[in-house]
C-alpha cells in the first residue's frame, strides 16, 4: 500500500493501519457472534476467507 520511502510514523500510513485493525476486530466480532465462519483460514499470503452463517445471513434479511 506504501512505498519504502514514507515513514512508518507519517500520518497517513498511521490512518490506514488503524483502520485496518477497526476491520479486524470487526471480523473477530462477527466471528464471536457466530455471524460468519472461517472457510478457510489465513496462510501467510492473504487473509482468513469467511462466509455467513445461517444466523449472518438472517440478521442481514
């Protein structure tokens, strides 16, 4: 997402990776409320693959 060159503490890149731990947490509580299901799980190369589970796909109607 970041070029070498930009700081670790620039702004921006500090923004983006806060937003990506709000998006993990939202997963783990998707998750923990039995919302969605790992399909498959990470593997170093890319994220956890998920799915809704009868009760996500019910709170979605």
């Amino acid at each position: 997402m970041f070029d070498d060159s930009v700081p670790e503490d620039d702004p921006e890149r500090e923004a983006w990776r806060e937003r990506q731990m709000s998006l993990y947490g939202a997963q783990i509580e998707l998750h923990d409320a039995g919302l969605v299901e790992i399909v498959h799980p990470a593997n170093g190369e890319r994220p956890d693959l998920v799915t809704a589970t009868e009760a996500g796909r019910a709170a979605l109607a």
